[in-house]
C-alpha cells in the first residue's frame, strides 16, 4: 500500500491526527512562554522584544506558516473521523452507553474542537493580523534602539473589554478539554499506553496540558483587565 493510500485510512489519519497534535502541544508551551512576558512590568519591551523576533525570523516564520497548515490538517482529519464513526452507526443507541464505551472528554471532543477553532480564528485576526498587516498598531523604542510595532499596546487595550476577556476563557477552556482527551489518544495511537506508563500520561495530559496551561494562558488577560482598576 502507498503512503497516500495509507494515509487516506482511518488508521492513517488517526495517525496524522496523533502527530499534528504533539506538534501542537509543543507549539502551546512555547507560545505561553512567550506570553506570560504580557505580565512583567518593563512597560512591553519584553513582549514586544519576542512578538518582533517571532515576526521577523524567517526560520520562525517558515514554522508559523506551517503551524497554521499543521492547525488545518489536525482539524479537518479530526471532523473527517468524527464524520466516518457517525456514519458507521447511522442509528443512534436507544440507550446512551455513557462512559462505559467511552469518557466524556472524547465525547465533547466535536463541540470543544469547534470551540477551539473558532477561538484561533478570531485570536489570529485580533492579533496576528495586527501584528502584521494592521495600520493603526502604534511603534514604541527602548533606550533609543529600533522601533518596534507595539503589539504590546494592542493586547493590554483589548483585553480591557470584558468580551474579549470572556472570549479568551471560553477559548482556553475548549482548549483544556481538547487537550485532557488528546494527549491521552495520542498516546494511545502511537502505542504509548501501557500500564507502567499510563499513570504519568494521564498526569501530563490532565495537569500540564489540560489545566496548567490553559490556566496559564486564561490567567493573562485576567490579570491585565483588573490591573485597569
């Protein structure tokens, strides 16, 4: 069997779907490093410093555009499979089998992967967008160095509107339950589930990836609404 045929599987893209994930969970510790940076009181230089160097490196960028192409693919192979396994039984149970074939986190996976996706899209056009193509982001220099688009200016000022605050929470609580089954189905399509290794797995997918950085990410725009007050 070719590749391409392999790949137009289930199996395939369970498989596809399991490497663009852990791709995405190292994208999501190292975009929180960066952001927590929102949080340090140098007046922006920090962020600012990174958000240019993200937006300038052309090695950078070359993976940016292929996180964005990473993002699609994972998300249309996942809707694909979901489709597939709602085909496979057109007849629904009459009566819910509930967390005895499955957890509710994998049952959710749809709606909060939805969520998701709707988030980063309008995550992208706030900031990304602005980052690159907006008019209007005001510049800002440190010590008489470089001028830098002031990216910095325009996450403080949006997240001092309760909407896009309760936007960014909602977004990162369909990230928290995405992540909580991902990571553990992941696991379980490269053969990682094993008994000696099933306890830190669950560890990691829920605490890390389901909650610390979720939390990390919801604690920001928090944080920087009720510093206006």
């Amino acid at each position: 069997m070719k590749w391409s045929q392999f790949f137009n599987t289930s199996i395939g893209k369970k498989l596809l779907v399991g490497a663009t994930g852990f791709f995405l969970c190292s994208f999501v510790i190292v975009h929180l490093a960066g952001n927590i940076s929102l949080l340090y009181n140098d007046e922006g230089h920090a962020f600012n410093t990174y958000a240019t160097f993200m937006s300038h490196n052309g090695l950078i960028q070359f993976i940016a555009w292929g996180l964005k192409v990473v993002i699609l693919l994972h998300a249309i192979l996942a809707l694909q499979l979901t489709f597939k396994n709602l085909a496979a039984r057109p007849v629904k149970y009459a009566v819910k089998p509930g967390n005895k074939t499955s957890s509710w986190f994998s049952r959710q996976m749809a709606m909060m992967g939805s969520i998701l996706f709707i988030f980063l899209v309008v995550h992208l056009a706030q900031f990304w967008w602005a980052m690159h193509y907006g008019v209007d982001v005001p510049t800002a220099s440190y010590g008489g160095t470089e001028e830098y688009r002031d990216l910095y200016l325009v996450v403080q000022q949006a997240f001092t509107h309760e909407y896009n605050v309760i936007i960014y929470v909602i977004g990162m609580i369909g990230l928290s339950f995405h992540l909580i089954h991902g990571f553990k189905s992941a696991c379980q399509t490269f053969g990682l589930n094993h008994k000696k290794y099933n306890g830190i797995i669950n560890f990691i997918g829920v605490w890390f990836f389901g909650i610390l950085i979720p939390a990390g990410f919801a604690l920001i725009p928090v944080v920087i609404f009720f510093k206006q007050y």
